[in-house]
C-alpha cells in the first residue's frame, strides 16, 4: 500500500484524469486528501467520473489551449503527465504536427514550462508517464525537427515507441537541469488493462475487435488500478528516479525502482531532444 499522506491539501494536476490509469491514480489521492484536478480534453465525461474532483479543459494537441491552461492556474504541487493516445491513422495537431508526440510528448512538454514558476514556487514535481515501449524507441543524438512533428515513414507504433522514448529522456533531462528545485520522476504503468487499447484498435479499423478485447483485456491484462501504482509511487521517490513493475519483462507487478532503459539514458540524446523541443514549442524550457 502507497502511502500518500504527504499530498494531502496539497494540489495534483493530473493529464488525461478522466480515463483509466490517471483516473486510478485520481481516485487515490483524492482518498488520501490531495486536491486533485483532472485535466481533460473532454469536460462533459470527465464530470461524470469526476467525484468531487476539480476538471478543468486542457487538449494537449493545441498549444493553445496548453497555454489557455496555465494560465487559468494559481497552484500546483504536483503535475502528473499521464494523458496519452497510442497508434492510429498519421494526424495533426492543432498546430500541425503529427498527433502522437504532439500529444504525448510535446504538449506535455509545453505544459511543463508553462507550469514551471507555479512548480518551483512550491519546491514540486513532474511525474512522467512513459511505458516499456520506450525500449524500442529509435530518438538518437542526432535526432531533427521534422522527425518531431513529421516523421518521414509514418509506422504508428513506432511512433508511440519513439513518444514514450521521449517522456522518458525528457523526465531525465528535466532532473538534471531543475531536480535540485522541483523534482522529475518517470514511470510506466507495465500493461494495464484501458482504453488506450480500445481507442486504437477503432482509430486503426479494427473495431470489429472491440468486443473481443473487451472479454480478453481484463482477463490477461493487469487492472487499470495496479497499473496506477507506478504513478503513486513516483510522488514519493527522489529525483530521477523511474518506476514500474518488475514482474515478468516489466508488464506486471508491485511498482518498483527500475534502471533506467538505455534508450532513455543517453544525455547527448535527451538534451538534443530538449533543444529540439524548444525549437518547435517556442518557449523557453525550464532553466
Ligand atoms: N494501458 C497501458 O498498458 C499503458 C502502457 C504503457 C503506457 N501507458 C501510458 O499510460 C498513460 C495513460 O493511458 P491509459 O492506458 O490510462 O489510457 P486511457 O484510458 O485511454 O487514458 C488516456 C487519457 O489521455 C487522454 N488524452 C488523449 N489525448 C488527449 C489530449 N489531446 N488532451 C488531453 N488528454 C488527452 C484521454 O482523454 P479521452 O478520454 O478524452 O480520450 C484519456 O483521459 C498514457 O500516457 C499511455 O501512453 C499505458
């Protein structure tokens, strides 16, 4: 069991709360007292999960809105970067670039910014959420803009390897800039049973399956509320740190202190990452 009295009265903004393992998570500090604000594309079905907790509109695919959010915000102790889309036909952002490292890496990565003062001003953290895709990720040292916001061959998993290879680095690059202010912990949530996977067998064409994944998911796949867990710990961990399952090849499992993966480890990769990201968000990063 989590221990997470620490965040009472304290202000969690959590990304994508609305769904699966960030709603897990939601429902956990609410129990434990924090303030939680859901932070969500879709405020209608985030206030019927709700339960009391504060949902405020943020669609991480326009920067605009990413913006809009930070500045409609006075407090925040903690920012848990968990929304996510996985897979899916080549779309775009608002602004333009392709919809799943705009969503999952470079929105995320604006909101951070755009959050930081309020973050340091309460000695916070940013919690990441990647995933053991992150192994197969292909970011390099070398890495442009356009393999950002237009990869050249569009293979969607690929892609979503490469966005969570991404919140990976960036979780490491953040807390060897500001871990001594505001704390960067990443995590994954081993595969858990959402409906990240339904969502993409629909985006794909592949609904027919729906109804199948629906018997087969919950019975091989862990729950949405262990898959939380990762999540909660990383509130409690010191800077830097990565968690997830161990248990078979990480997919399941308590949450623990794992090493971080070499495609998330390589410091000229990360801060060509940050520097890349900076060129395409136009804001500064936090410094
Ligand atoms: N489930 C797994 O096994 C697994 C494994 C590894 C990593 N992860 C990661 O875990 C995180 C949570 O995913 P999940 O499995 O809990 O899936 P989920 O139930 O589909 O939740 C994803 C959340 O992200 C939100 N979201 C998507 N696009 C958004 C946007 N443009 N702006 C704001 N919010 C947006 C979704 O909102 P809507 O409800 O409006 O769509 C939903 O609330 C993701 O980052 C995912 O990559 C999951």
């Amino acid at each position: 069991m989590i221990d997470l009295r620490p965040w009472r009265d304290r202000t969690v903004v959590i990304t994508g709360g609305n769904s699966g393992i960030g709603l897990q998570a939601a429902l956990a500090l609410k129990a434990a007292g924090a303030d939680v604000v859901l932070a969500c594309r879709d405020t209608t079905r985030a206030a019927a999960v709700a339960q009391g907790m504060a949902v405020r509109e943020l669609d991480l695919a326009d920067l605009d809105s990413v913006e809009a959010f930070a500045d409609r915000t006075d407090r925040v102790d903690a920012l848990i970067c968990n929304a996510g889309v996985m897979g899916g036909p080549l779309l775009g952002t608002v602004q333009g670039h392709e919809r799943q490292m705009g969503t999952n890496h470079l929105g995320h990565a604006a909101l951070i910014a755009r959050l930081f003062p309020l973050l340091e001003q309460s000695r916070g953290r940013v919690v990441l959420v990647s995933s053991i895709a992150a192994r197969g990720g292909s970011l390099g040292p070398q890495l442009t803009v356009d393999d950002l916001v237009s990869p050249p061959a569009y293979l969607s998993q690929k892609v979503y390897s490469n966005t969570k290879q991404a919140n990976l680095l960036f979780a490491q690059e953040l807390h060897r800039r500001v871990g001594d202010r505001v704390a960067s912990v990443a995590c994954h949530p081993g595969v858990s049973w959402t409906n990240l996977f339904l969502r993409q067998l629909e985006d794909e064409g592949r609904g027919w399956l729906v109804p199948v994944a629906k018997v087969l998911g919950p019975i091989f796949l862990q729950p949405a509320k262990a898959g939380a867990q990762p999540t909660l710990r990383a509130l409690l961990e010191p800077s830097g740190s990565f968690i997830g399952p161990k248990r078979f090849n990480q997919v399941r499992g308590p949450a623990e202190v794992l090493d971080v993966y070499t495609t998330g480890s390589d410091p000229a990769t990360a801060a060509r990452l940050w520097d890349v990201t900076e060129q395409i968000l136009q804001i500064p990063l936090p410094h």
